[in-house]
C-alpha cells in the first residue's frame, strides 16, 4: 500500500493510533504497551474516540487536498464524500498566492460542513450500539458515525494490550467501519 492510501491519527498522549484509508475506513487499531502509564482505564475510551476522529480528519484533509472523487462506502462515508464534491472548485486564479489561499479556504469549508455533519449527528437519538467480542468497548453510532465510546473499565485494568487492539477493531467492523469488512 502506497503511503499515500493510509493516513494516521492518535489521541493526545500518542498511546492508541488509527490508520485509515482514503474513504476514511479503519486499517489498523494500535495500542502502545506502556499506555497505562498515559492513560487512566476511565479515560481509554475518550483517547480511542479522539484517534479515530484525528485519523478521519486526517483522511478529509488529505483527500480534499488531492480533490478525491473515490467512491465511499457507509452513510457517513457517503455524506462525506457529497461534502467533498459540494465544495470542490478549483477555478482559474490569478497567481499562485490566490489560487492556495482559495484551497486553503475550501478545505476549511469542507473541514466546517464536515464537523457540523457530525455535530447534527450529535443530536439525533443513537441509531445502534455495537460491542467487540471481548465486551471491553461499546460504540454508540449516531447516522454511522460512533459520536461515543464506552468501556469496561475494571476489565480495562487487566486486559491485555493485545485484546484490547482486537476488540477494538472487532468493533469498527461491527459498525461497517473498516476496509475489510
């Protein structure tokens, strides 16, 4: 896979990193052994959350940038790729200067339209919870897109590093998430 199809995300103490590919499709689910010692268990669940959202701006921002037209797969994969499209424009410029400062502009647009999907999928009541196999997370999905995260925290305390990476992953195919459903 060329570097240019995966794109990473992580949570602020770098423990937990995401990678998706250009249809914002979860790849990969890594967890740092030493991440007990950054994170709380209380505060796992948040962090996963936060590196999936890092690696799907991640992923928009990257194929705003490069004007990807891929097909996506998945109603939040689908209204985002609209909002790509809605705002693609690259129009004639004046100079270089106008014409970035214009790409700049649309990817904050397209970055904006973006946020405010998610936030409207905020709102509206959870559409289904899904759970990996091992129980130790639960996703609540909102129009496809998981809006929380929750865990069994004292399972959290004992759970291996290696479980923990497969239950989460487990859980983004359960939620139509990732590229090999």
């Amino acid at each position: 896979m060329d570097p240019a199809s995966r794109y990473e995300g992580a949570d602020a103490t770098g423990s937990i990193h995401i990678a998706m590919n250009p249809q914002a499709l979860v790849l990969s689910v890594s967890i740092n052994e030493g991440w007990r010692k950054k994170l709380a268990p209380e505060q796992f669940a948040d962090a996963l959350l936060d590196a999936y959202r890092e690696a799907m701006q991640t992923a928009i921002s990257a194929a705003a940038t490069a004007g990807s037209s891929r097909a996506a797969r998945g109603p939040a994969s689908q209204a985002i790729a609209k909002i790509l499209r809605d705002y693609d424009d690259d129009g004639p410029s004046a100079d270089w200067y106008t014409g970035i400062r214009a790409k700049l502009d649309r990817i904050k647009q397209r970055r904006k339209a973006i946020e405010e999907y998610v936030a409207e999928a905020r709102v509206d009541p959870i559409d289904r919870e899904v759970r990996g196999p091992n129980g130790y997370l639960t996703f609540q999905l909102q129009r496809g897109i998981p809006v929380s995260v929750t865990a069994a925290v004292p399972a959290l305390r004992s759970a291996s590093t290696k479980l923990l990476r497969k239950d989460a992953m487990a859980a983004f195919r359960a939620a139509n998430l990732t590229a090999e459903n």
